[in-house]
C-alpha cells in the first residue's frame, strides 16, 4: 500500500523530500503528493507551519513561504498518533 510505505518513510526520515521519496520507493512524484495530501485528509500527518529565523537549504523538504510581513515559514508535517497507530498495525 503507498500510503503506508509513505508514511513509514516519513516516519523513519528526519528531513523529507517528496522527489527523495519517490526516487527511494520507486514512484512517481505526483503519487507522492496524492498519498501526502490523502494522509493529511485521513489525518494521519498533520501540517505544521513554523517560523524559520534561517533559510533552510535547498536540499530539504521544507517549502519556504513568506507572510505579508516577509518572515519565512516553512512547512513540516508530523505522524499523528492515528498515523503511529496504523504503522504499528501488524497488517
């Protein structure tokens, strides 16, 4: 199932890309985003937004976005305890 190899993924990494994800598990980007927004909407990730007092690199997941008061944010996602429940679900 791709949103649980998804999610385990994010579970077991400390900093996530989707393009890393789809090269590690063998597919394709747009897969990625959809199982993304699917676990968000079945609520087994849940968005998080941060302020950043540095830029993060270019290497990593965080999608930099700036607030009308131009302080950077970036987005992070975090296993819900639904989501920790279905990974430890022996399926």
């Amino acid at each position: 199932m791709v949103l649980r190899e998804v999610l385990k993924y994010i579970h077991d990494s400390e900093q996530i890309k989707v393009s890393k994800i789809s090269r590690e598990l063998d597919i394709p980007i747009g897969l990625v985003e959809c199982a993304i927004r699917t676990l968000k909407d079945l609520k087994y990730l849940m968005l998080i937004k941060s302020p950043s007092d540095r830029d993060p690199c270019k290497s990593c997941l965080f999608k930099l976005t700036c607030d009308t008061r131009g302080i950077k944010m970036f987005k992070s996602y975090v296993i819900t305890e639904k989501g920790k429940k279905l990974l430890n679900d022996p399926q």
